[in-house]
C-alpha cells in the first residue's frame, strides 16, 4: 500500500514539473490554459477542473477555460462578480476552499448546475495570485474516487503559483505583441498620411506659399495641401478632421484624394466644397465630420476664393492693418449632404498674405493653462516678417516659446500664402 501511494505521489510530481516545463514553453494563452487544465484535473484526479480569470475593469471573476465538458455553456452564463458564488469568495478572500458538499454550502450557485446539466458533488476553489495580485481562480471539480482530502488541498496549493505565473507571463507577452502592433500601425499611419500631404507647393511667378504642421500625436488629423488645377488656378485646403491619432490620419487620405477629384472637375470654391462635401456625406462614418477651408487662386487676376466649412476664418496681412474674413459659409463637411457653400471673393495685392491656420494654434496652452487665442495670435502677426516662409518661422518660434514645456493636445498647422 505504501509502494502505491510512493509511486502515486512520483506520478503526480512528474505531472506538476510538466506544468512548470509548460511556464517556460508555451505564451499562447489559449493554448496554456488548456494544458495546465488538463495536466491539473489528471494531477487531482478529478472529474474537471475550471479556471476563471479576473477582470480588473468590471471587477469580475470570467469563466475562461475548463478540462471537462460543458465548457461553451459555461463560457456563455458565467461571470461572477467579486463575492459571488464558491469562486467569488476565494477570490474576494484570496483564501483557499475545500468542500465536501458543495449543496451544504449557501456560496455554491446552483443555478449554473441547472443550466449545464452536470452535478457537482465536491470541490477545490484556490486563488491564482502573483505577488497579492489577483489573477484568477482555479477550481477542481468531483474527486473521482470520493471526496478531496487536505493531501489534496495542499497539493493543489503547490500547483497554482505555477499557473498564474504562467498566465501573467502570457498576459505580458500579448501585451508586448499588441504594442508592436499598434507601433507598426502607426508607423504605417504616419507613411500613408506623409506621402499625402505635399513637401512644397506649386512654384508660380508673383506669389509665394509655405506650410508647416506639428502633430501632437505621431499622426493626427490636421491636413493640408496645394493643388494646381487643369485649368492654371492653384486650389490651397487646410483642414482638421474629427478625432485624432491613427483613425482620423486613415481618413485623412481619403479625404484628400475625393477633394483633388473633385478640384479636376474645376467651378468656384464654393461649387468645389458643395460637391466634396455632398461625396463625404455618403462614406463618412456617423459622428465624424471635417472642417476646412478652400482658396482657389487665380494668379492671372489676382483673385482668391474662400469658401469656408465650418472652419477657423484666415487672417489678411495688411501692411497697414490685419483683419479676419467672415465666418464660415456653412457647417462642417460631412454633416449635412444637401448644403450650399458660398464663396468670398477678394483680391491680393503685393505685399499682402492670407494665413489659414487649425485651432491647435489658438487653443495651445502655456504652462498656466493659458490659451493663446485669437486676440494674441492677431497681436503676433502685427510684428510679423513680409515673407511667408519668414513669418511661418516667426509664428512657430512665438508659439513655441509661448507653449514652453506644457503637453499640447491638438495639432497645430499653419498655411499662408502671399503675394510678391
């Protein structure tokens, strides 16, 4: 009989270093809990053995993986909140529970029982814990030859360290797999958005134009650009779309190659904008929208439409005086399909720019948390250079100096065009 129980005891710690070989081995957690599953209920001779991990956000123990049968029903009726039922308390408690009788017991929920048709009798329940976090629970379920002894307590005891530390090794690999992931999607972002948004505009004798974007995440959704159209005019759109980071920068290219369609199509900026936004109204997702600003130059008669969706007003540079154009013609593009934008006709005179700028400009904080706004901006271009790349570099260094060290939140972009 002792020959027995030595060579029992030699096969259940053949079995337990074979979990500890699957720590090291194996960071697929699917495929983890599954063995450690099925080695742990051979180990404690049991009918099946569950394990239930612990949701930190809802604060809930979730039925995960099971040796036995039963175990889709189970994925589809169990998840205990903290204190509920056998598994709730041991994780409430962090202590371990053996039961003879689980229907002797006021924790145990008959009600899954019920559901999946299978009886269970008796019970291990012990808490899967890395350093006092909580990971899990691990429960074994029937003793195939009766009931649980203290032996078998312990010996479970001994078990479930190596388990959840197999499960937050692979709960930190995936996290690692889903950073890069997430850097390779934002690299592939920002490749795409770059290779959208022009390095210079179009040369033309008379005018100059300059352009320079800082977004405050690695992608954002400001953009810009300068297009000639077929017939000599030069269209010049900024614009900021709703939402930030890798989604909106995604929709930044399509947003530009639907406004050069329909740039090649030609008619005032505001026909251009109307069409445009009549086209986003069709594929944009619901609560999402562009604000934006359309100037199509004609270098021959120094004339440049405005048409204006529900964006920021350029600023005019004057020498003798700086004024914002009207506000915008109608609301953001994307929102309303059947809209009529308007377009404002002005002429630019030598010496004179246009600045369209995107509010990362005027709502960068300081170190206070102090905006800039409209009323200093203005107060900067009073003193600003006569040329457009001279004054893009002035403006930068006031609002970076302005900004210090404070975190910014929005993309700051800045067009300006200006007339020799």
């Amino acid at each position: 009989m002792e020959q027995l129980d030595l060579l029992k005891q030699n096969e259940r710690l053949l079995k337990a270093l074979e979990i500890n070989q699957l720590i090291a081995g194996e960071l697929h957690l699917a495929t983890l809990l599954k063995q450690v599953m099925s080695l742990t209920q051979s180990i404690m001779e049991s009918e099946s053995c569950s394990l239930f991990l612990y949701d930190e956000k809802s604060d809930e123990l979730v039925f995960n993986a099971c040796s036995g049968e039963n175990e889709d029903q189970l994925k589809e009726i169990c998840r205990l909140p903290m204190g509920s039922g056998i598994a709730g308390w041991c994780a409430e408690h962090r202590e371990t529970v053996r039961i003879a009788d689980v229907y002797d017991d006021p924790r145990f929920e008959v009600e899954y029982d019920r559901q999946t048709k299978f009886t269970t009798r008796n019970m291990i329940s012990a808490p899967l814990l890395v350093r006092s976090k909580l990971i899990g629970v691990c429960q074994v379920i029937n003793h195939q030859h009766g009931v649980f002894s203290e032996s078998d307590e312990k010996l479970l005891e001994s078990l479930v360290p190596m388990v959840a530390i197999a499960i937050d090794n692979a709960h930190a690999h995936q996290r690692l797999l889903d950073r890069e992931l997430f850097q390779h999607d934002l690299e592939l972002a920002k490749s795409i958005q770059d290779s959208f948004l022009p390095a210079l505009p179009p040369e033309m004798d008379g005018y100059h134009a300059g352009f320079h974007m800082h977004s405050a995440f690695d992608v954002g959704g400001d953009f810009y650009d300068a297009i000639q159209m077929p017939d000599q005019r030069i269209a010049y759109i900024i614009g900021d779309i709703s939402g930030k980071g890798v989604s909106a920068a995604m929709i930044m290219s399509s947003i530009l190659s639907d406004i050069r369609m329909e740039l090649s199509y030609g008619g005032s900026a505001g026909q251009i904008l109307s069409r445009f936004n009549q086209a986003l109204c069709q594929k944009i997702q619901s609560g999402m929208f562009v604000s934006l600003v359309l100037m199509v130059l004609d270098p021959v008669i120094h004339r440049l439409e405005v048409a204006n969706a529900g964006h920021l007003p350029p600023i005019h540079i004057h020498h003798e005086r700086i004024w914002q154009h009207g506000e915008a013609s109608g609301p953001p593009a994307g929102i309303v399909s059947d809209i009529q934008y308007d377009c404002e006709v002005i002429s630019l005179e030598s010496g004179e720019m246009v600045l369209l700028y995107t509010d990362g400009i005027t709502e960068a904080r300081n170190e206070n948390d102090e905006m800039i706004g409209i009323g200093r901006l203005l107060n900067w271009l009073d003193d600003a250079p006569a040329s457009t790349d001279a004054c893009i570099e002035y403006l930068n260094d006031c609002i970076s100096h302005y900004t210090g060290n404070a975190q910014q939140s929005d993309d700051i972009t800045l067009l300006m065009l200006g007339r020799d």
